[in-house]
C-alpha cells in the first residue's frame, strides 16, 4: 500500500536557513549530553517545512548534525508517513488512509476522487503543481473512518462531497476546517451524547451510596419512569370531572325548609300530638 522510497530525483545538498540551524541548535540542548538523537523527528520536520519534502541529502546532513548513522535518519524518515520523500503539490499533499476500518468505510471512493481530481497515480502533482496525493496506512482515527492527513492536520468523517469541497477550498486559497467534517465534536456521536447523560451520575448524590452501580441505575430508573409517566399525562389528560347533582330532598323536607323560622310553631318535643310516645315510661 504505502511504499517508502527516497524520489529517484533528488538535489545536490540541503542546509539549514541560519534561523532555522539556530533552532535546531536549540533542540539538541533539550536532550542530556550523547543523547542528541532524541532530537531526528523534530529535525526532520523541520527540514520538511523548509523545502516542502524530506530529500536523501537532507538525511545525511541531519545524521552528521546529530551524529547519527545515515541508516537510523532513513530508518526513522520511511517509516513515518508524515515525512514526505518526494516533492510533492505546492498547496497540499492528501494523505488518505487505506487501511481496514476506513476501507470498509468509503475510502475506497476517496482515491477515487484523488485519481478524478488530482492525478491517476500517488505523489504526481496536478497538473497546475498546486496538489498531489497518496494512499497511506492507519492514520490514527479509526472511529472517525474514513479520514485524511493535510499535514499537518487531519480531516475525518470524510465523504465524496466534503473531500471534494476541501480540494476546491484548498485550490482557491480558502481556509479549511480540520477534523471531523460533520456534526460530532471529536470522537463523540454524532448530534451529541446520548449515553449517561443523567445529572445523577454527576452531581454527587451516588457518593456513599455503597450500592454504587445499581444506585446509580435505580435511580436513573425511577427518572426515566416519571418522565414517562409526565410524558403519558400530558399526551392523555384526565376528563374533568362532571358539577356533582344536588342532593335529593327527604320527602316534606323541601317544604319544611321553604317555612320562615318565626312563623314555625315552637312545639316541644315532649308534645304528644308531636311524639306520640313521649311520656310512656320505658
């Protein structure tokens, strides 16, 4: 998939601008004495930043600077695919990851479009030398499938439509947005969390509750049933309930109540006309 090999093309020499031998100078004091080496991935980037690809004479000035076997520089150098071994597009080298997981999704179709857009084969800049692509091994970001490498950022999620739109961006000097290119913040789901969102897992109330993690459900349990049951009552509000009837009158009742009280007769209750059995002695 992804072979290292220096270009066949390569300059006569390479040296440090002054500012950046200075920085590298700095580099190498980060390290303890006879451990410059620590150093060559720093090094090495910097000498892409400064002619756009890591050339074989670049290699062997930075093996001497750091007083390495040229072997170990070109072990470390092919083995990374950030370093680039070949002069490559002047605005931007894709970098589309191959491997499984981005594979299975879609990524197949992004080589495509490199192929369509860019050039039918690996690190031959466009035909205006503004792009050039290839295809690499895992890049990192395997839930994020499938996903490319813009050194030095990366753009994943990517679809036909989203990677074509960053090629136009990039051809028209617009700038591009790295990571994901949909609605997801990082490796996140996508539209946002929607597993132990509930405020007890977070609020302190589960400290000391000794159950832990059956607290934890039990409680997130009974949140779910109420709001359930709110959900419910709201859907199917109860009928209001009917004016209750008026109580029904004994009979002679309703017209002993229509009677003004000083027009009643004050009749004692011993009265036998009243009570027929008031006096009988039990």
């Amino acid at each position: 998939m992804s072979v290292r090999r220096l270009a066949s093309e390569q300059p006569a020499s390479f040296a440090f601008s002054p500012e950046n031998l200075a920085w590298a100078e700095k580099q190498v004091t980060k390290f303890p004495e006879g451990k410059q080496a620590s150093a060559v991935i720093s090094i090495l980037w910097r000498v892409q930043e400064q002619q756009g690809w890591v050339s074989e004479p670049s290699i062997r000035w930075v093996g001497e600077f750091l007083d390495m076997p040229y072997i170990r520089v070109l072990e470390v150098a092919t083995f990374y695919t950030m370093f680039l071994l070949a002069p490559v597009g002047k605005k931007a080298h894709i970098q589309v990851c191959g491997t499984t997981p981005c594979m299975l999704r879609g990524a197949n179709k992004l080589i495509e479009l490199c192929r369509e857009r860019i050039h039918a084969e690996p690190f031959h800049p466009s035909a205006d030398g503004s792009l050039s692509w290839e295809e690499v091994e895992c890049l990192g970001a395997c839930v994020n499938a499938p996903m490319a490498q813009i050194v030095p950022d990366t753009y994943e999620d990517l679809t036909v439509e989203s990677l074509g739109k960053l090629i136009d961006d990039i051809e028209a000097g617009r700038p591009i947005k790295p990571g994901p290119q949909i609605d997801r913040h990082h490796s996140a789901p996508e539209g946002g969390f929607r597993a132990l969102t509930s405020p007890e897992l977070y609020d302190g109330s589960m400290v000391g509750q000794g159950a832990g993690l059956q607290a934890a459900r039990e409680a997130i349990a009974a949140r779910a049933a109420a709001a359930a049951e709110a959900a419910r009552a709201a859907a199917n509000p109860a009928p209001a309930e009917p004016p209750a009837a008026p109580a029904v009158k004994a009979e002679g009742e309703a017209d002993k109540e229509k009677v003004p009280n000083q027009v009643k007769q004050n009749v004692p209750a011993s009265d036998p006309a009243v009570r027929p059995d008031a006096g009988k002695k039990e």
